[in-house]
C-alpha cells in the first residue's frame, strides 16, 4: 500500500498568506494609488517624519528694512526681522479598529463582511486625513492675509498676485481650496475636466491660475489659497517597533499600518486594526491667503 502523506504540502498558500496578501494590497491602495497622488496634486515636497506628541508650529516673520541710502562712511543702520511661531497642535497616533461577527459572516459571506468593509475602513481613514487638513485651513491662520473680488476669477487672480509677492524669491505654484457652489456658480454650463485623488476632486490650471481643489470644509464664499511649496506633511512612522508589536503591514516609509482578519474567538469575531498619524500643514502663515467672493452688483 502506498503511503499516503497527511501533512500540508510545501509552499501551500494558506488562510495567514492570504490574509497578509490582503493587508499590503490596502497599504499599497492607501500610499501609492491615493496618498501620493494627493501629495502630488498639493506639490508636497517635504515629508517630516514626527515623534509622539510632538508639537507642531505656523511660521510668522515680521520686521522692517531700514533705508540703504546710507553717505559714505556713516554707519549702516540694521534691519531687524523676527521669527515667531504659534502652536497648531501636537501630531498623535490615531488608532481604528472594526469587528466583524460570525454571524455578519454566516449572512453577507467572508468577503463582503470582512475585506470590503476593510476598504471602507480606510477610506474613512483617508476622510479623517482631509477633514483634518481642511479644517485647519478654514479656521483662523494668524498672519495670513486677505484677498477679495467681485466673482471667482477676480478673487483667485487677486490672491495668485499675493502668493507672487509672498513667495517672490521662489517660483511659487499656487493651490486654491474652494467651495463647490462657488465654483458652480462661475462655470455655469462651461465644461470643465475634474480629476479625483485621494476623494477630492480637483482642476489643474484653472484659468491659468493654479490648481484649484473642491471641498465643502471651505466655507461657501470664502477660499484659501497658498503656494504648493507651502505644503507640508508630517507623519509618525507605523514601521519598526510598533509594527513588530501589533504585527502591523506597513508601507516602506511607515506611512499607515494595517493588521486585518484577526480572530477574537472571545468573541467570535474577526477584527481589523488600522493604525496612522499623518497630518498636512502649512509652515508660513504669511503664504496662506484667506480670500473672499463676492458677488457682482
């Protein structure tokens, strides 16, 4: 009789495999398919990785410059220029778990009930990251200044020839945050081409102005405007110790962290863990223009 063999076959790709296939396929979907277009669409070329509780600041300078008509052999008086900072909050590590139970599974199936609602768990986590940011920007920046126009396009024209003065030693691309109504109301039937990254819709070189980013978080009337180069992102890095703790698949810089389908037999449920900490800021608060539309008599 031959003899017959019991044990699992070398190489089988088992349930672990699979599971571990499914959370860098989230990763991947979350860093490199949504993250980094919203990073390219901002122009964020600065990436500062943060520690816990770290504070984060918005630069202020203010000053004045003394008159270079100075006679021959007099002394040169000195301009005198100050940096300050205000606090905007300290970055910290945000934590989402989910269940799913046997039951949830007996009825809807282990893909629906499981892996698509882990997609839904960190498109909420890409919600959370927008709302963050734009939030921020809708509140009050001290020391930003102030734009206005009859209409949209007067508007962003008047705050696209502050950034220029703002950011004159630099090539300053600008980005514009609008409220969808009022850019419904200067399109009227115009045909326009949207784009989408990250769950935000935006229009790249719009009126030659810059790239304008829709969001209702902007108060309908009002927009916020700055220089690309502006832009920065702070994260906490979801790799090294943390990951190897809570078994955690991250990206290769750390960005999120994901654990799905792990049982609570407690319970009787699967669980996800999703793990992050990455918030966008502006640094100088005198390159952040606070515009408003109004409207036409």
């Amino acid at each position: 009789m031959a003899n017959v063999v019991t044990t699992a076959e070398t190489n089988l790709i088992g349930a672990q495999q699979m599971a571990r296939a499914r959370e860098v396929d989230l990763v991947y979907q979350f860093t490199h398919t949504s993250l980094n277009k919203l990073i390219e669409v901002l122009g964020v070329t600065r990436k500062v990785p943060m520690m816990e509780g770290t504070t984060m600041y918005v630069y202020t300078t203010s000053g004045t410059l003394q008159s270079g008509a100075v006679p021959e052999g007099e002394i040169i008086p000195l301009s005198q220029y100050a940096r300050t900072k205000t606090a905007v909050g300290e970055i910290t590590l945000k934590k989402w778990r989910k269940a799913t139970s046997a039951e949830a599974i007996k009825k809807s199936g282990y893909n629906e009930a499981v892996r698509e609602t882990d997609a839904a768990l960190v498109r909420g986590v890409q919600a959370g990251i927008r709302t963050d940011f734009f939030s921020f920007l809708n509140g009050t920046i001290t020391g930003s200044t102030a734009a206005t126009g009859v209409g949209l396009q007067a508007a962003l024209a008047d705050a696209w020839g502050k950034l220029q003065v703002a950011f004159e030693d630099d090539t300053a691309e600008a980005v514009y945050f609008v409220n969808p109504t009022d850019l419904a109301t200067y399109l009227g039937s115009a045909t326009i081409t949207m784009q989408t990254a990250f769950g935000l819709n935006y229009i790249e070189n719009f009126l030659g102005l810059g790239t304008v980013v829709l969001t209702s978080r902007v108060t309908a009337g009002t927009f916020v405007a700055t220089a690309k180069e502006n832009i920065i992102m702070y994260y906490l890095t979801m790799n090294g110790d943390i990951a190897q703790a809570f078994s955690l698949t991250t990206d290769e810089l750390g960005y999120i962290g994901i654990k799905s389908g792990y049982q609570n037999e407690e319970r009787a449920q699967i669980e996800s863990l999703v793990m992050d900490g990455i918030q966008f800021l502006v640094e100088y608060a005198a390159g952040v223009i606070k515009g408003t539309i109004t409207a036409s008599a």
